[in-house]
C-alpha cells in the first residue's frame, strides 16, 4: 500500500470537520425536540379533553335538560373540575344560558354541523393547567376553563368529536372568580387556546372578564417580569443542556483529530523507521563486500578470501 503522510496532513482538517458534523448530527434529535414541545403538549391537551368528555358523560343519569351535572375525575387527575349539560340546540340558540358557570352564553350561539342535542362539558383544570396549557413568559392568575361542545344523541359514546361552536351575535363571556392580583405594573391579558393548538392573547372586556366567539380554553395571565439573569427552571436546564451536548461535541472533536494526528505521526515514525531500517540493512550488506585495495585500483573483496586477487601484469612465478 502507498501511503503518503503528506497527503494524510492535507485530509486531516476536512476529516476532522467531517467527525465534528457527525458528533452533531448525532445529537441534532436532542436539539431539535424542545424546538417541538407545543406540538406535543397540544396533543396531550386534546388526549385530556377526550378523557374529560367520556368522565364528564358519566354524570348524566337519566339528566334533565339544561341542568348543569357535576361530575368525578379519575382519582389521578384530582384538582380538575367538569361539569356536563345537556341542551336542546334550538333552545341554545334562541335563549342561551344565563349563567353556565364562569361562562355567560348569550343568544345567538351555533354550533356545526347541526344536532338535536347537544352537550356543553366545562372544565376548570386548577393546578393542572400549567401542566396542559403551558405558556412561556406569561404566568397564569386564574386557572384554565374549558367550554366544549359535543353531540347529545348518545351518553355512553367516547372519543366524540367537539362540535363547532360559534356565537354568531354577542360574544360568550368569561367571568372569572378567582383571579390573582397582577403584579404591580404589569398588565393582565386573556388567553385563550383554540382546539389545533393557536393561542390568542386580549385584552380583558372588564374586571375579571374574558369574551369569546368560539369555543375552547381560556384563562388570565400576565406577561412574567423578565428577570433576565434566571430565566424558568426548565429553559434554563434546556439551554444548559444544550451548551453542554455542544461542548461536549466539540471536545469529543478536538480529541478524535488530536487522535487522527498522533496516528498520523506515528504512520509516519513507523514509515521513516522502516526506511531506516532499510537503509541499515543495505548498509550492512555493503560493508559485508570489504573494499580492498588492489594495486591502485580498489575492488570488492570478501573478508575471508581463498585467493587473494593478482593483477594479470603481475607475474607471479
Ligand atoms: C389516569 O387514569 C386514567 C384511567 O383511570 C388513564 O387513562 C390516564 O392515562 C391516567 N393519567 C395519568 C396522567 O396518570
Ligand atoms: C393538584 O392538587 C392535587 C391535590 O389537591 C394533587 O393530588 C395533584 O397531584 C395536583 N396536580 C398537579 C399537577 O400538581
Ligand atoms: C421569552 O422571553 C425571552 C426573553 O425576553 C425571549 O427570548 C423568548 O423568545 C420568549 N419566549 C417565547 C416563547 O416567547
Ligand atoms: C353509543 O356508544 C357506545 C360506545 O361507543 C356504543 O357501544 C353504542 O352502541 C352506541 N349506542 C347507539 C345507540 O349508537
Ligand atoms: C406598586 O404600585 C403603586 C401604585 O402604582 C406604587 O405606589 C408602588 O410603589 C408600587 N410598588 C412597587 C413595589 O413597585
Ligand atoms: C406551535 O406554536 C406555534 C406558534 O406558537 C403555532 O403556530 C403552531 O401551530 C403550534 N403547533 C402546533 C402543532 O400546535
Ligand atoms: C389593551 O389595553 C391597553 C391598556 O389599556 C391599550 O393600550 C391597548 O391599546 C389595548 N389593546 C387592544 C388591542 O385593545
């Protein structure tokens, strides 16, 4: 094989960014996946909705219309409050509700595609909505409320789809009654999260109220005061984690070229020594053939030598 360590030096930078690529390459999953948590929590969201659905249906035992049914919550998700209703969607549109809990339904509201009857399932997640409706930089004064509308028609049915639901007039209000104090100077805001995942952020209508056109999940909060030194917890980990899978990265780098160099200077050592050796070799062999002088003229001659050599001038009687 000819291996030219010349040519080795010239490969050994691209090598090297080529092992650099890899090492990132490899830990680009880690990187990108905080870049893709909304999309997760949102699917965990609507996993909760689907859950609070089939337990929030469990409430109606032979349920009068428009009486608003508390129901229980699996013992794992204590702190989560729903309620069930069951309407007629005619009545619902020509009368609304006065008052379904926090949420004033005014006339006017519709919902698509059309049925007969139909279920209002509210939902008041208390100390689980940072878990299922986290929203960076902002903090929450109230907890996340839930309004979501399915089909009435059968009340053991699971994993319904909601039913659109839309105020065609006035807007739906949101009377929140345990709101924290904003703190000092900061201004609070409505949020409200729509089924696919898009949050919108308003101003309040008045003093602890919220409107909406259309149905979902809404609470109050208020931008965090940056306190630009410690970001949350969990950010903080995130981008201290990343640092060091970056550093990490280039050090494992910097280590494998410092390897890729001492192999080469080693290939190199083994190539001179062989030459060396070598040379040695063809040293020895050149001194095993003695010069001698002969006369004037120098000639190879062996050291043991059976007949001395003779000029053919030379007699030699
Ligand atoms: C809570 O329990 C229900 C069933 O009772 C289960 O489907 C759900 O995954 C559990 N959730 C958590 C967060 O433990
Ligand atoms: C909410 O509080 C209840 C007790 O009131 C507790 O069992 C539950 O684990 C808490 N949920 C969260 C997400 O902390
Ligand atoms: C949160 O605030 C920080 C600093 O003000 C900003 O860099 C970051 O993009 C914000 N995050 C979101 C999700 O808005
Ligand atoms: C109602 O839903 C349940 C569960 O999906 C199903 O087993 C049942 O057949 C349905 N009843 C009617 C009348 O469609
Ligand atoms: C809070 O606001 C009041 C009135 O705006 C002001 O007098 C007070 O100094 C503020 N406190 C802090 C800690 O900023
Ligand atoms: C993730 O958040 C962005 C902006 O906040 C939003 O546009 C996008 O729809 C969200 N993705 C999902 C899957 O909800
Ligand atoms: C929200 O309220 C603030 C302060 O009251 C005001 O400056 C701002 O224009 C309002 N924004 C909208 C969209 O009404």
């Amino acid at each position: 094989m000819n291996f030219d360590p010349r040519a080795s030096v010239l490969l050994l930078p691209s090598l090297a960014m080529l092992l650099v690529f890899i090492c990132l390459l490899l830990v680009s999953p880690l990187l990108v996946q905080s870049f893709d948590a909304n999309a997760s929590s949102t699917s965990a969201a609507r996993a909760l909705d689907v859950l609070l659905q089939d337990y929030a249906y469990k409430a109606f035992v032979r349920p009068r219309t428009g009486v608003p049914y508390d129901a229980r919550v699996p013992s794992n998700f204590t702190g989560i409050s729903i309620t069930a209703m069951r309407l007629r969607s005619g009545s619902l549109r020509t009368r609304g509700v006065r008052m379904y809990k926090e949420f004033e339904i005014p006339i006017g509201v519709v919902e698509q595609p059309y049925v007969e009857r139909l279920v209002l399932v509210y939902q008041n997640l208390g100390n689980w909505s940072l878990r299922y409706y986290s929203l960076p930089n902002y903090t929450y004064l109230a907890p996340v409320l839930g309004l979501l509308a399915y089909d009435a028609s059968n009340l053991s049915a699971t994993n319904l789809p909601e039913l659109d639901l839309r105020a065609s007039g006035d807007p739906i209000k949101i009377k929140f009654s345990d709101v924290r104090l904003a703190p000092n100077g900061s201004l609070p805001k409505c949020v409200w999260f729509d089924l696919h995942g898009l949050v919108k952020l308003s101003n309040l209508t008045s003093a602890n109220e919220c409107s909406t056109m259309q149905q979902g999940h809404f609470s109050i909060v208020t931008e965090s005061i940056a306190p630009p030194s410690p970001p949350t917890r969990s950010e903080g980990k995130e981008s201290n984690r990343r640092t060091w899978i970056i550093v990490a990265s280039v050090l494992g780098g910097v280590a494998l070229l410092a390897f890729l160099g001492f192999l080469v200077l080693w290939a190199r050592k083994c190539k001179r020594r062989k030459k060396m050796q070598e040379m040695e070799k063809a040293a020895e062999v050149g001194e095993a053939l003695h010069m001698t002088s002969v006369g004037d003229t120098k000639a190879p001659s062996a050291t043991v030598t059976r007949t001395q050599p003779t000029l053919e001038n030379e007699y030699v009687p």
